[in-house]
C-alpha cells in the first residue's frame, strides 16, 4: 500500500478519505512521536559485521547478497549485468560463475566452492544453496566470472537445531522508494551488526518516472514486462547503503504490492479496469520473476508464471522459529465497506497458508514464535471519536480471519508480529476484540517504518493529525512517522527492541539515533514502552540537517 500523495487514493482502500493520512503523513506526540509510558534499557550489539560490497568493473555492479540462513545452509546470490541498464543481450546465453565460501575474509580457509552457471533465462542471476555448513558460523563469500571478482559477502548460519543461542538480532526493514529518498538507514543497520535483515515488502516501487523529491526512477512509465522490472530492480540495487548491506548480513526477504501493483489482491490488479485478470497476471509472472532473480531465497521461491510459493519458516535454535507470511497471492479482493470487512469467509492468508502457520506455530518448540506481515494485523481506527475507520488493505479489511487467529495466538507461546507497510512506526498489543478494552492481549506487533518511502515528513502536522484519535487505538503503544528501521533483540526472556531514526533521507548526510525502546517480556502478552531517547527535531521537513533533541511523551 502507501504510494505517495500523488498516486492518489484507491477506490479499495479506505473507508473514507481520513484514512489516506496514515498511508502517506508523518510523526508522533510532543510535535515528535505520540507514545503511552516508560521505563528501562536495551542490549549492544552480536557478532555479525558485514564489511561492505565493493566491485570490480561492471559485471557485478549490482554487488552481492545471502539468505534464508539455516543451521547448515545459505543462499549465495549475484546477478552479472553489463554495462547498460535493464539488459543482458551483450552477455552469453549462459556464463559460468565461479564461487567461494570461506572461513576468514582473507579467503585461506576455503570451505566450500564450485561453479554456478548465470543463464539469461533468468536475467543471469546466481543463486547458490550451499549445504553442508557449521551452525553459528560466520563465513565470507565472493564469486568470479568474465575475468571479473566481485566484492567479498559476509554471511551467517542459524543456530543449530535445539540451542539455545544468548541472543538473536534482528533489523526490521521495508518500503524503499528510490525517489523518495536515499538509502541511508542501511548505513546505521551495518553498524549495528544484525544477524539477519527481515524486509516485510516494497522492495521496489513499480509508480512512474518524475522528479520527487530526490531521485528519478528510471525509464519513463510503471514496469510492465520482464524486461522493465528487471531494470527497475537493477536501478535499487545500486544504492550504495543497500548493497553494502545486503553484503554485510543474510535477508530474507518477501513482496508486499509494490514489486507488482498498488494494492493488488489475489489476481486482482490494484486498477482492475484497466488490468483485466489475464492480463494483470501475466504482469504479475513478469514482476515474480524479477523479484526471484534479484533475491537471495532459495529454488523452492522460483516463481511458476504467475504463481510463486513465499511463505516459509526458518527456525533460530529453541529461541525463534520465524514464520514468513504472504499476504497478497492467497487474498480476496480488498473490501469497500465495513460491512464486507466483517464478512465471514474472507481471507487474507487462505486456507492452506493458515493451516499451516496455525500448525507451525503449534508445534515449533520455540520460545518465540515471530511472525513476519506485510501489512499490519492490529487495529487502526482512523476515526477520532464514535465509530470506526479502516484500511481495508490491511487485516483490518479481514475481521473474521484475524480475529480466528489471535483466538489461536492466545494457546501459542510468545507471538510477535513483525510488518511494515505503513511507513511509520507503530508498537501496539494485539487483542482479542478490539472492540472490548477490556479484552485479553493475546500478543505484541512491531510495524516498522520505511527506508525511504513518504521522504521527510511534516511530523507536527502528523502529531497534531493523529494525537485526537489516539485514544481510539489505546492499544498503541507509540506511533512515528520518521524514517529509519526497527531494531530487535531476541534473547530467553524477552525481547529488546529499538526504534532507530533518521534525521533526514533528501540528502545522505542524515545522522541515525534511537528514538525509543521498548520490552516484551517471555511469557507476558503484549509489549511495553521502556523509554525515549535522544531523537531528531521534527522542525524541519525540509532535508537540513536537524538538531538532536530528548522529548518527553
């Protein structure tokens, strides 16, 4: 969801034009943030540092990236590209490519290696399963091909079946729009030296070329076929922020709308006017492929035309299984009342999906059991006062299925939603009836904010836009419009987490800060606000370099 102002609102969306402000405003309480109360601290950093992807020449300029870790596997990823943008006409039908996995950044201690062959039928994208590896482990990697050595990838295994790591860090990344914005959350994320980046959609924007705010896209309409989106992937990945991030830590990544249309459902296109089913889902085999062949997931995700299969779960030792959903190929089409939002049978998940996280959850032996939306699962009433407004796009347009599961969340141990989607932070508890405030919290939901997506906002207008509906959302925790990502430590008993924000995205020199913190304890339901931090002023939506301020709630 969330396109800029000028993309205008969908037919499908809203339940009134309130509802746009969330999808494209700004920032909290105190002119800042808009938050509840405080208390206590947050752990430092694991062991995983990334040290950057530089290239060599042009056949790896989209640099290098790994993935879905297990405890004995990594996905290994590049793309050869020549010299000009979006096409591979210059290149061999198919090119071997040389790679190398090893224990030290130096590469003396190689444990593994072999050839991999990029063939143009999928764009010359390499995507190496390495088996066979210690857990725990850190490892570096680079590859070799057309006389060319690409920039050294660091990666790391996930923890062996059973154990019981001290600590899991995760970064909380999603919606990047390249003309929004400059990547430079990326450049705090790397130093903060995650064990794993989990990006909830919106990798890409599929909106036209025009001159907002910072950068152009290129081309000069929405990708369509193959060759399009391939382009507008390559155009990403050449962010400097991005790419020595994907280089310094393994991603497991998933689509959200943007990588095909604004807010499509199932095989319904966003504009389903002008996107009859046929058409929309040969456009969607077209978008699919392009997301597989500029992602590190595994063979399993090869889309088959129009259909790709995405959720998946990845198990961190007794500490984590995470459950990656997908929440658009399996959903009906969005709502366009409350009264259909409440309608018994529609999905968001499907039937089998919902088997099977139901299932996974139930049995993953873990003590936490994280769940990655695309779209956030709580409730946003947009409507200061008597009654309620929703986005239909979110669970919110899902009534009946989301409140099934949270009855199922209230039997699992220590449920965390981790989404995105709305280009703000907002940290709430998840209940059983939103509509009862006495009702039982049955979990806790990070929706983090967005790379670069909305660009530096108006975060008075945003605090004085959204202090009146606060008490309409009192399981809120806080709510902040600035850019920046979520920072998660996961240990035994509880998780730590850090709101990390940046001053500014129009330029690259935005300092990042930790603008909040927040608690969710082992076997209490639910998520508490631990303190605020030094943060940037919101004076400014201009791109200069802000001062740094405390703020009270």
């Amino acid at each position: 969801m969330n396109a800029s102002s000028s993309d205008g609102i969908r037919r499908r969306r809203f339940l009134g034009a309130g509802a746009v402000t969330l999808g494209t405003a700004g920032a909290l309480a105190a002119g800042q943030y808009l938050t509840g109360d405080a208390s206590a601290s947050v752990g430092g950093p694991t062991a995983l540092a990334g040290p950057g992807a530089t290239v060599s020449g042009t056949v790896f300029k989209l640099g290098v990236a790994s993935g879905d870790p297990l405890p004995n596997a990594i996905v290994l990823w590049t793309r050869l590209i020549p010299a000009q943008q979006g096409g591979s006409g210059i290149l061999a039908p198919t090119v071997p490519v040389a790679w190398e996995l090893a224990t030290d950044s130096a590469f003396t201690k190689i444990v593994k290696s072999g050839t991999a062959t990029a063939s143009g039928t999928l764009g010359h994208s390499v995507h190496v399963d390495v088996t066979g590896l210690t857990p725990a482990t850190d490892y570096w990697y680079r590859f070799k091909a057309l006389g060319r050595t690409s920039g050294t990838g660091r990666t790391r295994t996930a923890p062996a079946a059973g154990s019981t790591p001290e600590r899991l860090r995760i970064a909380l990344a999603s919606c990047q729009n390249w003309q929004h914005g400059w990547f430079t959350p990326y450049r705090d994320m790397k130093e903060q030296r995650p064990d794993l980046v989990l990006f909830v959609g919106d990798y890409i924007y599929e909106s036209s070329a025009n001159s907002y705010r910072v950068r152009r896209h290129e081309g000069g309409g929405a990708p369509v076929t193959l060759a399009q989106y391939r382009a507008r992937h390559e155009q990403y990945n050449t962010d400097p922020d991005l790419q020595a991030m994907r280089a310094a830590a393994p991603f497991v990544v998933v689509f959200d709308d943007h990588e095909v249309d604004q807010d499509w459902a199932g095989s319904v296109a966003g504009d389903p006017a002008a996107w009859p089913r046929d058409t929309f889902l040969a456009r969607r085999a077209a978008a699919f492929q392009a997301f597989y062949e500029h992602m590190p997931i595994r063979a399993r995700q090869k889309p088959s035309g129009p259909d790709a299969l995405m959720y998946r779960r990845l198990d961190f030792g007794a500490l984590a299984r995470l459950h990656v959903l997908d929440t658009r190929q399996y959903r009906d089409d969005q709502a366009a009342t409350a009264e259909a939002a409440t309608e018994t049978g529609r999905v968001i998940m499907g039937d089998t999906q919902r088997d099977w996280l139901l299932s996974g959850m139930a049995e993953s032996g873990t003590t936490w059991n994280l769940v990655a939306s695309q779209v956030m699962m709580a409730e946003t009433d947009f409507l200061a006062g008597v009654g309620k407004e929703w986005s239909y796009d979110a669970w919110d347009g899902y009534q009946q299925e989301r409140a099934a599961l949270l009855r199922e969340f209230s039997s699992v141990r220590n449920p965390v939603v981790l989404s995105g989607d709305r280009h703000r932070t907002i940290v709430s508890d998840l209940k059983l009836d939103y509509a009862d405030p006495e009702s039982p919290v049955v979990g806790a939901e990070f929706v983090g904010t967005s790379i670069s997506s909305s660009g530096d906002e108006d975060l008075q207008a945003f605090a004085a836009e959204w202090a009146p509906k606060l008490a309409d959302n009192p399981h809120w925790k806080m709510i902040d419009a600035r850019r920046g990502y979520l920072l998660l430590d996961i240990a035994p008993d509880g998780i730590d987490a850090q709101l990390r924000a940046i001053s500014t995205v129009l330029t690259r020199n935005g300092t990042t800060a930790t603008a909040a913190t927040f608690r969710v304890d082992d076997g209490v339901p639910g998520v508490r606000q631990v303190g605020v931090e030094a943060q940037p002023s919101p004076s400014t939506s201009t791109g200069a370099s802000p001062e740094t301020t405390a703020a009270t709630p």
